[in-house]
C-alpha cells in the first residue's frame, strides 16, 4: 500500500467481514504518529489472533489460495519505520489494531488522502457506523457516520447524490486539518 | 459533529433531487479486498459514484465486496443488470471506468475490451 489512508480502508474492511456494527478510526499525527482501528466485532480467539499476522493465514474459506495480507502488509511498513504495531482482541467484543509511525524515518508512509477512505468507509458499507476522528497539533476534527444518516435521514449513503454530500462534508472538514496557518 | 454542520448537510439533502428508487436497474460491485484496494480500487470505486452522479443515474446501485480470487486483474467491477449476463470488468482505472458508465450504464452497449469474464 502506498500510505496509511489505504491501510486504513483494508483493515477497517476486516471489521465489517466480522459482523461489526461500529468501528471506531482515530488518527493522531505529529513527530510521531498513531494510529486506531477499533470494532465491536466478534473479535477473535487466542489462536486466529496469532494466526492473524500470517500472511498465509485468513479465514475466508470460499478461497483457494490462503492467503491474508492485510495486517502483515501493515505490519511490515509499520516495523520499517521503527514503528510500533499492536492487535488486541476479546472474542465477543472485538478487535483493535493499533500503530504508531515515526514521521521523520525516511521510510515512514503519509497519511494519505484519508478523506477518500472515510468517505468510502461511511458510505459503502451500510450495516456498520464509523466514527472517524482526526488530530493533528492543535486542531481536531471528528465525523460520525450515524449522525450524518440521522441529518440525511436515509441509512442508504451509497446512493450517489447523498454519497457525494457525505463526500464534500469530509473534504471540509479535513479541510481544517490540512489548511496550513497563514504565515 | 457541529449541529450547525448537520443542519447544512439536511438542507443539501432536501436541495437534491432524483435520488436512486428501488433495488436498480443496474448494481455494479467494485472489489475492494486488499488486493482491490492495493492495484487502485479505490479511486476506481470514487470515479464510479462520481460519475453515476454526475449524469444523474438514479436506478444504479454501487455496492463493493471482498477479493473474489481475481487478484491478478483488479481493480475489478461486476455488472449485473435484470435478463443479462453478469460482466466483469477488469485492470480497470478511473478513466476505464467512466467509459463504462457513459458506454455501457448510459448506451447499454458493454465495453468488450475491458471485459475479463461474463457469466
């Protein structure tokens, strides 16, 4: 994956497969950077949990080929730039995968265009809520997907004209996180 | 979130019209596994709704699903339209995409060239 805004959208995609119905993105950036996926999903067990960092390891079992990416590709870029990673998970509560990144090694991927994948996250997949909260320095941003259906008044955000006023309501405000003070 | 914001955001609502009705005349399911979203599928996935409505389609139902074993030609999309074959389209990017939306979704004529598979 190219930056963590694409991590993101793949491992939040484990937490709907586990039946989550609320999942909760924190990102926090500075020197050094963390990072949150949090569900109440069915969480997983001692041994998937070991299992989970395997790339040849996953739980689908309408696949041929075993194989599971997802967190071992973060893993990887999290480790290689002397980041720190860690999963937790309680079977019947859920998982949380946590990650931090050290923004000045030169290995250490951007953030990315974060507002694609919470736009994606919030509009496509109907049966969970996301809330998605953003800091950076000072400024703090948060957005809840069922407050959003509430104001709409539709849980359907993936029609495409309410998707894409879901769509500007991000960029705005991500628009607050980005904006570089005047100088 | 800002109440102001959520009043903005119902005011959009009520402003727009020709919102989608029923199940669709065509559903289009974009992969998003980690093998969709690591080739593109991502901005494949945002060109599609983008162009849906632009053009006003309102009987077209996006939706995504997981890898699906077509990793090697993501990003990929399926088709399915009522009494037609399910196409799926392939190795797509965001100006393939639009091309299916005007050539096929609009024209009701199938790209043949992007197609990978129809069943």
């Amino acid at each position: 994956m190219r930056d963590m805004s694409l991590h993101i959208l793949d491992i939040a995609e484990n937490s709907v497969r586990a039946q989550a119905t609320k999942v909760d993105i924190l990102i926090d950036e500075g020197e050094i950077s963390s990072f949150m996926i949090k569900d109440n999903g069915k969480g997983m067990d001692e041994e998937t949990l070991k299992n989970a960092l395997n790339p040849f390891y996953t739980t689908k079992t309408e696949r041929k080929k075993k194989i599971g990416l997802g967190l071992p590709l973060l893993k990887q870029n999290v480790e290689l730039c002397d980041g720190k990673f860690r999963i937790e998970s309680v079977p019947g509560k859920g998982t949380s995968v946590k990650w931090t990144v050290n923004t000045s090694h030169i290995d250490s991927l951007p953030v990315g265009n974060i507002e694609e994948t919470v736009w994606i996250l919030m509009t496509m997949y109907e049966n969970c809520d996301f809330s998605f909260t953003h800091r950076a320095g000072k400024k703090e941003i948060s957005i809840e997907s069922r407050e959003l259906k509430e104001a709409l008044g539709t849980d359907e955000l993936n029609d495409p004209k309410v998707s894409m006023i879901v769509k500007d309501y991000i960029k705005e405000q991500e628009n607050i996180i980005n904006n570089q003070e005047a100088l | 979130m800002k109440l102001e914001d959520l009043k903005k955001i119902r005011e959009k609502m009520e402003k727009s019209t020709n919102l989608r009705e029923g199940k669709g005349r065509i559903k289009a399911v974009v992969g998003m596994g980690t093998c969709g979203i690591a080739a593109g599928a991502r901005d494949v996935l945002s060109a599609l709704m983008d162009e849906i409505s632009k053009r006003n389609l309102s009987d077209i139902v996006v939706t995504q699903s997981g890898c699906r074993g077509l990793c090697d030609v993501e990003p990929i999309i399926d088709v399915y339209e009522e009494g037609k074959q399910m196409v799926t389209y392939g190795n797509l990017t965001p100006e393939k995409t639009r091309r299916i939306v005007a050539e096929h979704f609009v024209n009701g004529s199938t790209v043949t060239e992007l197609v990978i598979s129809s069943k």
